[in-house]
C-alpha cells in the first residue's frame, strides 16, 4: 500500500507548523504577474559569436571559391603526401584498396552497367574535393592537412583524374579555373514534371497485369547476413 | 548573482569548446552497430526510474517512478514507463503462454500469444497509464520533493494489440454476463473485476509497446489496456479473463483502490481517473538555471477524453495564463503543454489547472479534501505548487 | 557508399538467369484472389479450453461464495498455520511486523487522523480474505495452502479481528453467513453527481484569491530519497 | 501437413503450460527497479539492429538497420532506430556543447544546449527519417531476404525541439540568403546545403526524441530535423549553421546523394522522399507460421505530406485490396496498414503500394527503372514484392 509517510509524519507535521511564513508571503507578492511572465524577447537567447570562433569552424570551401586558404602545392608534392597518408587505403594511383574508395578513373563508364563514380568520372566541382579532403581525410583525421598539402593532394587527384597536367601547381588563385568533365551533366530535381506519371487518382485494382512471373530472388543471389529464418508452419 | 538582463552576455575570449576543435570532431566515435539495441548517452545516467524505499516491505511489491522531470515530449520511453508489481515481474516464455476465456460464454476458449497476433482488428492507440495511487502520499501536504515521486506513476505509450470485444465475440457471452474479471500469470496472480460494457467498448488486448514487444515490467507477453481508468486494472501478464454476472470483490478492489472518505464510508469502483496537470519543469529535480526567457514544460491527461486547456499559474493560482498545448491531444492520452516566460529572478508559486473535452476542471487541494477529506490514498488529482526560489531551486509546496 | 553487392552480382545474376520459371508460374496462378484473401473467420481462432484446464486457473472466489472448494477449518488449526508460515511478516496476531501489512485490529479509525485498514476494520467480504491469502500467501509461495489450511486461516483473521469466537470453524457450507462489519460503509462511484462543481466552463481567470500562503512543504519533511538537486543560477 | 481448415484442433490433454501452474506465476519475480532503466525480454534478444558487412570498408562509416519484420505501431522505439554514421559516433559533453549561427545574418550567434532548450516556441512532432539510399542495394533486382535490409533504413521518431526558424530570425537573416549550410561535429563534420525556404518552414532543432534525451548515435545531444526529406540532410551532433546566398557542393550532396540516370545525366538535389511502403510481416525475417486467420502487417510514408490509402496485393500486382490504415496518420511520418487475410497454404505473391495526399501513387520497380535506370542507388521506393512459399517461407523477389 502506498500510503504517506507515516513513520516520517510526525516530524514532518510539527516541520510544517512552524514553515516560514513570512517567506512564503514573500514569494506570493513577488511572482511575476502571468502578463508579463509570457513577453519572451527571443533576442535574448544566444551570444554574438567572436570572428576567431567563426574562423575555427567555418572550414567549408564553395564552388566559387568561397572558403578557400591562402596557399598552394604541386601534383608532385601532392603525390608525396598522397603516397604517405592517403595511398594505404584509396590505392597508389586512387585505384582503391579492397572495399576503400576509389578515388581516379572510371571515364566513360557512366552509361554502363558498372558506372565507377570518381573525381574525375563523377564529381561535378573540384572545391568539394579540396572541402572534403580537408574536412575529413585521412578518414580518423581529418582537419590535420594543412592548406598546402591539401591544395597538393587535390592538385595529384585531378592529375591522377587526367584533368590537369604532371607540373600542376593548385592555388587559391588558380582553383576557379579547374572544371571538372561531369560537370555539365547534373540537373535539379525536375520530378515532379518528368515523373507526372505517377501521380494518379485511380490506381488500377482489378486485373491489372497479365501473367505474373519471378524474375529475380534475393535467396539466389544469397548475400544476406545470418541467411534468412525458415517458415515454421503448424 | 547573475545580471537581472537578459541579454547574454558577450564573450570577452574565445570559448574554449570551440577553439580548438574538441576532440570529437577530430577522431574516430565508435562503429554504427556498438550497440545493436542501443541505449542512452552516458551523460544521461541520472535518468532513470527510483524507488522510495520506505514506501513498502518488499520490492517485489512495490514501484519505480518515472523521471517525468527530465522527460519532454508526449511518449515515454519504453525503459522509463514507471513500475508497479505485487509480485515481482514475471519472466515469460513467449511460446508457452496461454490466455484462457471462460466463464458466461458459449465456448470457453485457450488463445497462443501467435493466436493474438492473427487476430483481425488489430489497433494501435495512445493511452496514458496512471496508477490510482500516483500522489497519494501527498494527501496530507507536501511530501516527496520532485514530480518523479509525486505524479512519476504515470507513462504514456502507443498500444498495439487487438480489442477485448473480439475476444469475448469469439467465445460468445451470455446475455446474463455483466462483469469480467482480469487475471494476470505473475505471483500475486493480480486480479480485477471490469464492467462488461467497458470491456466491450475500449479495452485492448496489447502485446506491443511504442513499436516493439511489451517490456517484461509491463506485462511481456500480453497486457490489458484500460484506457482512462486506474493502471491497476490494466493487468500485465494477462493469463485468464472470466465473464460473470456480478464483481468479484477481489483484494485490489475491495482493501486496496476503494477511497476512504472523511465521514469513514468508502467510494468504491472509481475507476475513471480524473483529468490532471504537473509542471514538470521546473520542478525541484529541475530547478530553473537561469534568468531570462526560460520554457514552461508539463502534461496534462484525463480519463474522460482529451484535453481540451491547460491554465499556468506563476503566483500560487491567483492568476492563470492558458498554456500553449504541443504535439497531439488524443483522448486519454498525455498531452503536453508549454509556457514560454521571462523570468526576473522573482519568488515563483508555479500551478497548472487541467481542462478536459467533458468541461471537468482540475480542483485545487482544498477543493479535494472539502468533498473527500485526507485519507483516500488514491485519485488525488489536485493541483501541485512548485515554489521556485530567487536562486532557481524549486520546491514542493502547498499553499492555502 | 551504399551501392548493390557488386561483388555477389556476377554469381547473383547467373542465378537469376536460371530462375525457376516453373515455380513462378505456379505461385501466380496459385494466388488467392484478394477478395478471398480477406474474408477472415474470427471464430477460427483459439482452441477449446478443457474443463481441467479452467479448473487449473479459475482459483477466485467470490462474495456469494462461487469459486470456494469443500473444505473447512478451525480458529485453532488455522492459529497453527498463521504462526508457521505467517507471523514472520504479519506478527502472531495479525498486527504486522515492521512494514508488512497489519491484518487485524484498527475498529473505530476510519474516521480519524491515521485510519487502520484491516480486514476486520475496513474489508467489506471475507470472500476477499480467502481469495486472496490463497492466491497470493505466503508471499513468494502462493497457491501454496490446501482449502482446509485456507479456511482455517481465514478463521483465526476473523477471530482476531473479533468477528467469530474461539470455537467457530469456518467452511463451504457457513462461509455466506460471515459478516464484516465495514460492509455497509461501501457505495458505488458518485464523482459526477457529489462533484458536480469540478465541472466549470469558466475557471477564474484573475484575482481568483486573496493572500497566497504556503502552509506545507516538503523540503522539511524530508523524506525524499537522494536528497534533492540544487539550483544552479548563472 | 496442417490440415487447411482454419479452426484449431480441440486439445486432446491438458496443455502443459497451463496444467500444473507455470513457475513465473508460484514464485516472485526481480524486484521493481531491477532495471532502473528497462531493457526488452530476453526472449526478443534477436530483435537488434544489424549490419551488411559487406557494404562498406568501415564499420564507423557503415549502417546498422531497423529490424522493421520485428515491430508493429507507428512509433520505432529509440534503441532500434537505424544508425548511418560516416566518422563513428561522436560522444559529445552536453555542457560543452555549442552551436554556432552565422554567415549572411546581422547577428552570428552561439548557442549553449540550455540556450536551445529556454527558446520560445518548443514544438513535439512526429516524422519518419528515411535515408535516401534505402533499397539502394535492390535496384539491379532482389537482393537482400529480409525487410531489415531492404527497407531498414527508416525510423519513425517523436522530435522535441525548437523551430530552426527562430534561431535564424534570431540572428536576423539578410535579404540575399537562398540556402543555409548544416553542418555536424562529429569526425566526418558532415554537411548539407538546405534550401532557406525549408530552413524557415517545418525544421526542427531537436534536443529529445521519443520522450527523452536525443540517443548518442542520433545526434545527442542536438539534431537537426528536416521533415520529409533524405535522411543524411537531418544532421547530426549539429553544430553550424552558414547561411548563404547558393549551395555548397559539398561531398554528400555532389559525389553522392545525387542520381545518376541511364543517360549518364545526374538529378541532384533531390531532397523529397517520394511515397513508398513495405509489408514488414510476412516478410523473409517475418515468415507465416499458420494456415487459416492471419494479419498482414506493413508501413508506408510520404515526404510530401500524409498517406491516404494502401493497396495491398496478393497475387503480384495483378489485383488489389485497400488495407486498413491503423493509428495516427500524421504528415511526414510512418504509417501503419494491416490486411486481416484468411491464408489456405497457396503461394502468394505479396505487394504493398502507398499513396499520399498529392496524389503520388508508389511505383512498381519496373516503371521506376524505366524513367530512372538501374544506377541511381538513392530513391528507390518501387513496389516491394515478398513471395510466400506453401510451407510459410518467404523471399524476397521481382516480379516482371
Ligand atoms: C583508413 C582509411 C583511409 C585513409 C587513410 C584515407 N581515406 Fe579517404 N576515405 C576513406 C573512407 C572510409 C571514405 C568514405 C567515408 C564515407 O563514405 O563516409 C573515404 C573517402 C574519401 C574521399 C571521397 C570519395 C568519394 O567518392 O566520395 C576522398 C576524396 C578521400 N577519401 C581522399 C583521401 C585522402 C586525400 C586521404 C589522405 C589524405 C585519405 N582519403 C585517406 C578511408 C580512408
Ligand atoms: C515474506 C512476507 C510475508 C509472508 C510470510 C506472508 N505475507 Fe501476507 N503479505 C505480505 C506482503 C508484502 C503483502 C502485500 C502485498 C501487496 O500489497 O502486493 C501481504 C498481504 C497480505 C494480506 C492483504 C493485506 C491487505 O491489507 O491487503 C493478507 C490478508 C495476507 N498477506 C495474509 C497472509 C497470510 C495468511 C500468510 C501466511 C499464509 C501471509 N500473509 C504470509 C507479506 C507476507
Ligand atoms: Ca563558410
Ligand atoms: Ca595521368
Ligand atoms: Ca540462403
Ligand atoms: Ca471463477
Ligand atoms: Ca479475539
Ligand atoms: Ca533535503
Ligand atoms: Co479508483
Ligand atoms: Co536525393
């Protein structure tokens, strides 16, 4: 049974009898009336941020260049850095170690059934690399490259990619004449027009194929961790 | 003391949270699969059930309160939902479980928990779970100094299960039936009686919680869901249901969750909970920490529908501010509701005053007690005081 | 990056390619109809309950003594059996022992400040008593006591609690002529009638009372388990 | 074999698990507060999130996904929420915590955690977080046997939080700002452009989920919330927040989460989740166990508002029944259908197909290859098809 605090009661009792009254008329005289305890000024929450905390943070590199560092580093010099910090994993050449990203080649390969999505065969602007790189490699460390190797490791990605040549040297004065080949063939999401199709108000519901057959069966293929539960009919 | 402004100040150096980068934008966190049934952050620790150990003999007969101070929303997480056994809490093997009907019907039936599951009719639907008890040690005055201990015996939870009436269909009742009992398989074998009509109307059959299976504490495999009326009915564990023509005076209705009045009669078979509001912060496990704009949080719910207005007051229910309501009113469900307010660093005498779909107006303490006195135990649903400090400490008070 | 099993995929699509065309066929033409599908018979579930099977689990008992077995037993043997298996938690005459629940005494309390609720003093049916000890009692060991052991307890609570004399032995046959004296004290829910006035369209609004006091608190009470967290003003 | 009626045999015995008492019912359980913060049955031990080992180098940036064939309702319980991290899980000090508004605004600002939560305008919302390359891994055909892989990167969440909104009317946002850049503090500093228009619609900063604190591995302690969209936009451990006048280009909305089509052209910027479903039981993981009386369960979701109705077939698309929608069906969130169907051991070919407010209809995943090829990896939503073999297994299949 949950009844009060019998055992505890009486010392509780006496405790109340002599609460401190005049606090407690205090506190009723004091309370802010409901009116003015609702007018919230939003203004008020926050504190402006200081320029050397928006500088620690504000890491990003944009298209247009916005973002960038003083600095710059060559193909060659890139390729050093490269070769120690980054080859383990993405391969010597970007070719990729085992599942690791694959980070150079795959021109033409778009259209294919195997479409090799690279720098250089997919990415649409090299800031996202230099962004990237910078951001988050070597994966574990990321922020730890400084403006020169980076702009020295995306000058050997873009060389690797054949979008510039061995003697490249990658600045920030430079970098907004890098374009990169894909970059013509991206669109905004247009599917709302190309796909109306599947906007439809009556769904057929009767009869609606012709016969029906298997085409494809995950258990085949059979890549599924811990396989797959058996039926237990009773 | 902090200025009595307020507008943050600024910064005169670099925060040093953020120059430099802290270390856990620089390495590695763990894998995506560390935890396959994860839990809560390590910085969360202190949110947990408790115990108020002098409350029973035993802890197998006893409860852990919901820390609703450190709760927001309108769910309670499945490993948060307050606790109350007789018996302790039964660990059942799935697959052995049996629900049995019998009584005043055509044809006594045995259910598999996979028998229930292909049930047609299968819903899913929001309740407030409230045990008749929650705020029974406060009868007397101001006890338990946090809303864990005073209104913790609540949880909200979306049911999945099947009605009770498609079960009792199944079986036919006899036109002589008026009452079931409710039976549950833990220890103290819980027991029950319900009016035929409620059961017919609203009652699930639940075998799952806020998306996945009922947790062991709340009656794994299988619980009675009793929507607005005391938790106690809502039988965890549920193994027998009997249909008669009278109830069965069992302990839990009869010693137990029947509400003692001053002149020493005794109301019995109150089974709606009355519609009722905590402010849940700030409270004194969540005293308020700063000056300034600061958000009111709380929740309301009612046993007779949905809630309809929550009022808050901040000087000891002189005057009321209606609150803003915030994500679902569903009938018999948790609502929660919010006050966004400027606080001068003022004595505050916090309130919240709950109104339902029916017009029921949530009464002050003295109001309770001038129609039932102090010794009830159960359905004290009277409007809590918080008395929040100069320094932002908070207190569980009464005023008169 | 989350592409298909490129690896598995040459493997997986030789195997598509030889998809059993036959067994396609066959759960196409095999499916039920929708219509079909969703024609449910409800009596279908669930099986029959035995009778030995009710008679497993319908242990309750109630007032107009449905559910009692045969059996009986005296205040003496019943004394025998409380002080054995009982006294530990409820002390030898049922007036508990430390926090364990008190079964006996408290006539005349209901009314006052710290009302005793006891079978004798507050319980409305002896039914109750038998139902529940056997059920649940001892704890930890319920549905442990035979129904002569139970009726025998049952009768030395109802002597304790001075609603039958020394002698009297309790059974089947007598049980519907026990009285508890609280019995008459009992009503059915009246909340919407007897408090009407917690039903009000308009709560006041402002000015609602005069001089607010605290009169109770819990801090001084103090029997909060951890204490309390502190205020922590910036 | 069963027999095919699908009324139960009458039991020949007394069940054992009934006839003597079971032990959970003669003996006492663990005590109340056993777990003081509660953990499923042992019994459900299997019902985890699980990883594809095979999918990614890296198990910090990898997947662990939703064990959908497991659960029912609408809500997904906080431990079973899918995890996508690219840097491991930041376990990051709450009091630390900041977040920083800057960029084309009058005012950049920093936010403590308590900052966020004393914001004015707290809202509880519930949306579905779906990861644009859910079935990614099932657009050349079936691969994967069993909805957890399939479809397991979604889950269904109640959010507390504030408007992002009022931080950006907080700092005052210049009339040349078009997008806003999201970014996170864990070790892969993820980020996404987010157009300004969304930004100050629906987005949440959200601080708790499901009634609690945010789970560490969702973003604890802040996340940000970007109803109806791909899931790698709601950045987690959110940090930043640059406002701009154009997109960033960044790695996740460039090199990935863009859609290569047949043509070689790539759509980006697809941000919208487009209306789709699965039937979780029977599914692979989820198999039929009886003849007769069963309940096909499943979800369906749209981020382009509310689902209004789900089809459900039996013989691959070729007929259709409208399923009955159960529980709320709230905009941009999961919705729960249920199918009572009578099964009498024949193979069934099982399909959902969801449609929402808009009018979208899902398609099949032959129409979707049609207009979109097979090398898109993100947005698939085409139809889903389970096959359930005579003895109650099922696969996953294509049908053409
Ligand atoms: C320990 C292994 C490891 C090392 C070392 C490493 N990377 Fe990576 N790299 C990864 C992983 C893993 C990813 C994918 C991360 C993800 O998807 O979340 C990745 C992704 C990339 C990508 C993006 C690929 C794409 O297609 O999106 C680039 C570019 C990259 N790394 C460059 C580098 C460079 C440059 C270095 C060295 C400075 C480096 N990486 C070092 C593991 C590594
Ligand atoms: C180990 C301690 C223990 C023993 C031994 C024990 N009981 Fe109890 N008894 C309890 C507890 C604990 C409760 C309260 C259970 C609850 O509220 O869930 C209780 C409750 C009761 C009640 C109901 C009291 C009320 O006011 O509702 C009765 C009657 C009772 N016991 C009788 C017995 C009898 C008869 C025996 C011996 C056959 C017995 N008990 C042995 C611990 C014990
Ligand atoms: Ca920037
Ligand atoms: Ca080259
Ligand atoms: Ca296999
Ligand atoms: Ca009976
Ligand atoms: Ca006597
Ligand atoms: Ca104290
Ligand atoms: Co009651
Ligand atoms: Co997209």
């Amino acid at each position: 049974e949950l009844a009060p605090a019998a055992q505890k009661g009486e010392a509780g009792k006496k405790a109340q009898a002599k609460a401190e009254k005049g606090k407690a008329q205090q506190a009723v005289n004091a309370a802010a009336p409901a009116a003015a305890a609702t007018a919230v000024k939003v203004a008020a929450l926050g504190r402006p941020a200081l320029a050397e905390e928006i500088a620690a943070w504000d890491i990003d590199v944009r298209p247009d260049g916005q973002g960038l560092p003083e600095g710059k580093g060559s193909v060659k010099e890139g390729e050093e850095v490269f070769l120690e910090q980054c080859a383990a994993c993405h391969g010597e050449f970007g070719e990729g170690a085992g599942r690791w990203p694959v980070l150079a080649g795959g021109a033409g390969t778009l259209k294919s059934e195997r479409p090799e999505k690279t720098i250089g065969s997919f990415w649409p602007d090299a800031s996202t690399a230099y962004d990237y790189i910078h951001r988050a490699m070597p994966f574990g460390n990321g922020q730890s490259l400084t403006a020169d190797q980076t702009y020295a490791i995306v000058a050997y990605l873009l060389n690797l990619n054949d979008v510039v040549k061995d003697d490249f040297v990658l600045s920030k004065e430079n970098f907004a004449k890098v374009k990169l080949p894909n970059q013509p063939n991206f669109f905004d999401d247009d599917r709302e027009t190309t796909e109306k199709a599947f906007w439809n108000a009556n769904p057929c519901m009767k009869n609606c194929t012709g016969e029906v057959k298997v085409i494809s069966r995950a258990r085949i293929l059979d890549v599924t961790p811990d396989g797959e539960q058996k039926g237990n009919l009773e | 003391a902090a200025p009595l402004s307020a507008v943050a100040a600024r910064a005169a150096a670099p925060d040093p949270n953020i120059v430099p980068v802290p270390d856990w934008t620089k390495t590695l966190g763990v894998g995506v699969n560390n935890n396959p049934y994860g839990v809560p952050s390590k910085f969360e620790k202190d949110v947990v059930r408790r115990e108020v150990e002098w409350l029973t003999a035993s802890r197998e007969s006893s409860v852990s309160f919901t820390p609703l101070y450190a709760l927001d929303g309108v769910i309670t997480p499945n490993g948060l939902c307050f606790v109350r056994h007789h018996g302790g809490e039964a660990e059942i093997d799935p697959d052995k479980y049996r629900f049995m009907i019998h009584g005043l019907v055509d044809k006594p039936l045995v259910f598999t928990l996979d028998d229930i599951k292909r049930m047609p009719g299968r819903v899913n639907r929001a309740y407030f779970l409230e045990c008749a008890a929650n705020s029974g040690m406060e009868w007397r005055g101001a006890q338990l100094n946090g809303c864990q201990f005073t209104h913790g015996m609540i949880h909200n939870v979306f049911y999945t299960g099947v009605p009770l009436r498609a079960f009792l269909d199944a079986a036919g009742v006899k036109t002589s039936a008026k009452w079931v009992l409710a039976e549950g398989a833990d220890a103290s074998v819980m027991t029950r009686s319900i009016p035929l009509h409620k059961a017919l109307d609203d009652c699930l059959v639940a075998f799952a919680m806020n998306g996945e299976a009922l947790r062991p504490e709340q009656g794994y495999p299988v619980r009675l869901v009793v929507p607005g009326w005391e938790g106690n009915m809502w039988v965890k564990w549920l193994r027998r249901l009997e249909v008669g023509d009278q109830p069965w005076a069992q302990r839990e209705e009869t010693a137990k969750y029947t509400d003692l009045l001053a002149d020493g009669r005794s109301r019995r078979y109150t089974f709606i909970m009355d519609a009722k509001s905590v402010v849940t912060s700030p409270s004194p496990q969540a005293p308020l920490k700063h000056k300034g704009p600061n958000v009111l949080s709380g929740i309301a719910w009612s046993g007779r529908g949905t809630i309809k207005r929550v009022d808050v007051s901040l000087d000891g229910g002189r005057n009321w501010t209606t609150a803003r309501i915030e994500g679902p009113a569903m009938p018999m469900a948790m609502t929660r509701f919010y006050l966004d307010f400027d606080w001068d660093g003022r004595e505050l005498l916090v309130q919240s005053r709950a109104m339902d779909e029916t017009g029921y107006v949530q009464p002050s303490k003295a109001e309770l007690r001038k129609v039932r006195g102090e010794n009830s135990i159960y359905h004290n649903n009277g409007i809590q005081t918080w008395l929040v400090h100069g320094n932002g400490e908070t207190e569980n008070v009464e005023v008169g």
